[in-house]
C-alpha cells in the first residue's frame, strides 16, 4: 500500500462514512439474523432428545456421554440456553431491519449493531456454556436440587 493512500479516521468525511455504515446495516442484520435461526434449528433436536450420543453433535464431554440419562439431559438443558440465544438475536435483526427499512436508521447504528450483535451472541453462548457445565457438575454429583 503506497503511504500516501494512508488516512486518518478524522480526515474521512463524516457523512461519506455515515453513508457507507448506513450500506453495510441490513447485510449485518441479515447475516446475524441467519445466525439466530440457524441456532434455533441446530437446538431443537436436543431439546427434544432426538440426537443420540454421538462425536459431531451436542455436548460431548466425558461426563456427558458416561451415560444416555446424562447425555439427553445435559444436551436438552443446553440447547434451551441456544434457543434463546437464537430468538434474542433472530428479534433484535428483526427489529433492525424493520428500523433500516422504515427509514429511521442511522449510519452510526450500524456499529451498535454489529458490537450489539457481537456482545449478544458471544455472551449468550458463553453463558449458556457456562451454565451447562454447572448443570452437567449437578447431574453427576447426584442431587436432585438442580430445576
């Protein structure tokens, strides 16, 4: 790249960039909203205890395969946390592009788009991973306490 190419984020002009954000908002919200129903689909088999235990598909610890009981519970607990992760995000792109289509969209939405996007799906997983261990650690110590 010739040095002279190179330019600051402040000597871009703001509406230009506005613009160019404004281009990119439905492809993000389209993208994410594929996202959240392609983790709406991959969920409801385990919740629904279709998938037996197996090496590509679901919780797969050793803990979790040690038996089917654990397997389908572990899994079904699991995949609730995706499928909420999945309607959070599937609604929030929804919402997106109702906003960019309606005309009432910024350019500087898109980036809290993208981040908010980000931020939903990542945490989400992260804490229904996190929580899913917890359960599978309930499961295996035998109390019945866990809901």
């Amino acid at each position: 790249m010739n040095t002279g190419q190179l330019f600051t984020l402040s000597q871009i002009d703001s509406e230009k960039l506005s613009e160019e954000l404004l281009n990119v908002a439905p492809i993000i919200a389209v993208a994410f909203l594929g996202c959240g129903i392609l983790f709406i689909l991959i969920s409801l088999p385990l919740i629904y205890k279709k998938i037996r235990p197996n090496r590509w598909y679901g919780f797969r610890t050793k803990k979790a395969m040690s038996s089917h009981e654990i397997w389908y519970d572990i899994n079904s607990y699991m995949a609730k946390g995706i499928l909420i992760v999945g309607i959070a995000v599937s609604l929030a792109n929804c919402a997106a592009l109702f906003y960019i289509y309606n005309g009432s969209w910024t350019g500087e939405l898109s980036i809290v788009l993208l981040v908010g996007n980000m931020a939903l799906t990542d945490g989400g997983l992260i804490a229904t991973i996190i929580f899913s261990f917890l359960h599978l650690d309930k499961l295996n110590s035998g109390r019945d306490d866990w809901a």
